[in-house]
C-alpha cells in the first residue's frame, strides 16, 4: 500500500515517513501512527502523520497491513 491515500492509513500502524528536513535525501523515519494530520482524502506526497516519538512527516510506505 501506498501512503497517498488517507483511507490506507489508521491510527496505530506502522510507516515509514519523510521528515520535513529529510525531504531532499528521502531518509525515511519508521515509527507507529498516532494521528492523521491530513484532512484530504488524498495528497500526492504522501499524508501527513504524528507519530507515536513526535515525529511529523508524510507516508511514503505503509509497513504493515
């Protein structure tokens, strides 16, 4: 699954997102979703997340199903 999709995403699964200051390398940052920050159904780079450590970045893999 990819992460441009909100409805591919619920609170409590496992990502991998791109932090703001990774965008240029694409480093991702795995961690558990604690809330979905993006209202739109959809969002080319990927919806925007908290993560359970603070983090925010954008899903760009949803790690398990």
């Amino acid at each position: 699954m990819n992460g441009t999709t909100r409805s591919n995403i619920k609170v409590g699964m496992a990502v991998a997102i791109v932090l703001k200051k990774d965008q240029r390398s694409g480093e991702l940052t795995e961690g558990i979703v604690q809330n979905i920050l993006t209202k739109s159904a959809s969002h080319p780079h990927g919806i925007k997340v908290r993560l359970i450590s603070g983090e925010v970045g954008r899903v760009k893999k949803v790690l398990d199903s």
